[in-house]
C-alpha cells in the first residue's frame, strides 16, 4: 500500500528529528498532499495510526491540508486550476499544460514536546 510507505518514510523523517532535536513526544504533524499524489487520505490516516504506534509519534494527532492541483497554460499564459493530472485548460481546452502544484507529499509541520 502506497500510503503506509508513505507513513514509513514519514517516520523516519520524525526519528532523525527527534535525535537532532531530542524531543520524545510528537503532539501533532502537519501533512501537505497534492490532490494529485494519489494518496488516499482515509487510507492514510489509518496507515499513519498502525506505522506511528510505538515510536515517539505514537500520540501524535495527523492534519492534512490537501493541496488543490494548479498548472500553467501555455497558451491562456496563465495559472489554471485542474482536477487531475491530464485535464485540459478549463479555459481554452489545451492540453499544453505544466503541473505547477498538486503532487506534493510532504510534512509541513511537526509539533513536539
Ligand atoms: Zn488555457
């Protein structure tokens, strides 16, 4: 499952953090995921509750902020938001569009004690 491989490199992240800055509790962790990413937030969240039990997260309460997916058109010249990957411009049907934003996976936030 993507997600829990997601959650395991998570909390590596978390671990060599909590040596570098000695903390043993994380109270909460901030995700950043791009609607595109294909990640699966339930599935997610049930991932980061089985991959964290144990470890210095194991508390932690998950937030995710979901990323809305935005490209730029070559043609409009502009920013135009997307609802997946190979859409086309919502305004000039084109498909020359380059994903600025949306498959971002990645902690934007650890809080800790
Ligand atoms: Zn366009």
């Amino acid at each position: 499952m993507h997600e829990m491989s997601l959650c395991e490199g998570i909390l590596q992240v978390i671990e060599a953090e909590a040596q570098k800055q000695q903390f043993t509790e994380v109270k909460q962790v901030v995700l950043d995921i791009g609607v595109l990413s294909g990640v699966e937030i339930s599935a997610l969240e049930f991932a980061f509750e089985v991959v964290m039990y144990g470890s210095v997260a194991e508390k932690a309460i998950l937030k995710i902020n979901e990323i809305e997916a935005q490209a730029w058109c070559m043609s409009c010249a502009e920013t135009v938001m997307i609802n997946q990957r190979y859409d086309a411009c919502p305004n000039c049907e084109s498909y020359q569009l380059q994903v600025s934003s949306g498959d971002e996976m990645k902690i934007k936030e650890l809080e800790v004690n």
